[in-house]
C-alpha cells in the first residue's frame, strides 16, 4: 500500500518508484525469460541505432510476462493513486536498447486523457546507465503544452512531440535511479528520456501500459475505447489471446471482462 507521501508525490510530480516491488526469484525469471525472447526482436532503428531491439507485444512470449499485468502489488498501488482499478489496454515493450531515447510525451502535449505506464529494468539504473529520465509535474496538461509550445516540435508527422533542448540540461530533469525488482510508475503525458549505457551494454527494460476505469466518465470512457483500437493491429490483434486467458487466473478475466462491459471491441481472441 502506498502512503499518502506516495499518492501526493504521483499526483504532484506524475511518478512514483515502488522499491522492491518485485521479488528476486519473480526478477530471476524475467531475466531468464529476457534472454530467451530478446534475440528474436526485431531490430528498431526508429532512434537511429540499428543494434536496438524491441519486441511489441511482449507479453505473449511468456508466462511470466503475462503475470507482470495484473501484479498485485502493481495493481494495489494503481488503485491508490486513482481510487479504481487500472485496466491494461495493450502497450507492452520488450527492449535492448543501445541508442539515446530522445525527449518526448506520449500523444498530444496539453491532453487530459489519462495513462499510466509501469516499467521494469532488469540491470540497475543511473543517470550514466540509461535511466528514466522527467520532468517532473510535466503530465500536467498547461504544463505540457507550454513546455511544448515553448521548445517543442514534430519529428515526423507522425512522431510523438519532441524537445529541441539539450538532452542532457533539460531544465529540472531527473533520472529515477533504480535497482532490479524495482517498478517505476508513472503518468505517459510526462516528458521523459533515457540516454544509452555508458558502459556500452543495452538497456534491458519492459513497459506496460494502462488507463483507470473510467466509471461514468463518458469522455474518459471514449479516451479508453480510441486508445485500444489504435494500439490493435497486425501485430496485436487481440489485448488477450487465447493462451493468455486460458493461463490467466480471476485478475486476468475480471479485467477482461471489465473492458468487455465497457464496450471496448476485440479484447479476447475467440
């Protein structure tokens, strides 16, 4: 259970790291599952590094993956923050990344849509070993925008929002230092970079993403439904697949059919 501090500091600055969230034969596995997955991912040049890799979906390539979704003690520190449950809406990552994540906000600075990401390291973090790195406070959504509108631009048109700021003296930036069985939580409308390994390794990291249930909230409720249909594709058909459900436990059906209820489309493969 969080403490008020905690649910403060995520309200306030938009992250929170749970020490020790995960325990060190539930780290053990992860990193065993890494290195038997991570070779089939494919190569991710988007950054311009072609020895990065990524592999999205990753929650599929093994049962211990699947089991970071609906973690328990993930889940009891999402409800306290958000006084609901928080609800997977596909989004998963599996990287080996060699190369400089530039500073960016996931989607549109200024948006009020709500989503939470959790990310796991396997190695520990720094500022010189490819931590995250924030601004805190920036998922505020003025301070989003103004940030934005004051150093902003669009790489691509289709690209996420970047800063035209000198990475590393980005004013009030701070790298989350962590350890192996940490788990940062954190709000994606956050400006946020990484910086590759000084020791040249890549950074072995795993990002889900979630968003609240929205309850009676109708735009909230709109926000949940877009975001899914434009996170499924050829890729990732399905938010769960046959085998996903038929090893998962309650947690796993009861979020499933939560979205269902919702009205969300292709939640399980049938």
């Amino acid at each position: 259970m969080l403490s008020e501090i905690e649910v403060g500091q995520f309200r306030a600055f938009g992250f929170v790291v749970l020490k020790g969230c995960l325990s060190g034969e539930e780290v053990e596995g992860l990193q065993e599952a890494y290195e038997r997955v991570i070779p089939d991912a494919p190569l991710y040049n988007y950054f311009g590094n072609n020895d990065t890799q990524v592999m999205n979906p990753f929650v599929q390539a093994d049962d211990r993956f699947a089991a970071l979704i609906e973690h328990p003690r993930i889940m009891e520190a999402m409800r306290d923050i958000y006084g609901t449950e928080c609800l997977y809406v596909t989004g998963s990552d599996l990287w080996a990344n060699r190369d400089d994540t530039p500073w960016h906000s996931d989607g549109q600075p200024g948006r009020r849509a709500v989503g939470v990401k959790t990310s796991i390291y396997l190695d520990e973090q720094d500022r010189d070993s490819g931590a995250l790195n924030v601004i805190p406070g920036s998922h505020h959504p003025d301070f989003c925008a103004a940030i934005f509108q004051a150093h902003g631009y669009w790489a691509t048109a289709t690209s996420r929002p970047r800063l035209r700021l000198d990475p590393e003296t980005v004013p009030g930036m701070l790298p989350l230092n962590t350890r192996p069985g940490d788990v940062v939580l954190w709000d994606t409308r956050l400006w946020h970079s990484a910086f590759k390994r000084k020791d040249g390794r890549p950074r072995r990291a795993m990002f889900i993403s979630y968003m609240p249930d929205p309850q009676d909230d109708l735009l909230a409720l709109s926000d949940l439904r877009a975001t899914v249909q434009a996170s499924l594709g050829e890729r990732q058909a399905f938010i769960y697949s046959r085998e996903m459900m038929a090893k998962g436990g309650p947690a796993r059906e009861k979020m499933a059919a939560r979205l269902e209820a919702l009205g969300v489309e292709r939640v399980r493969e049938r």
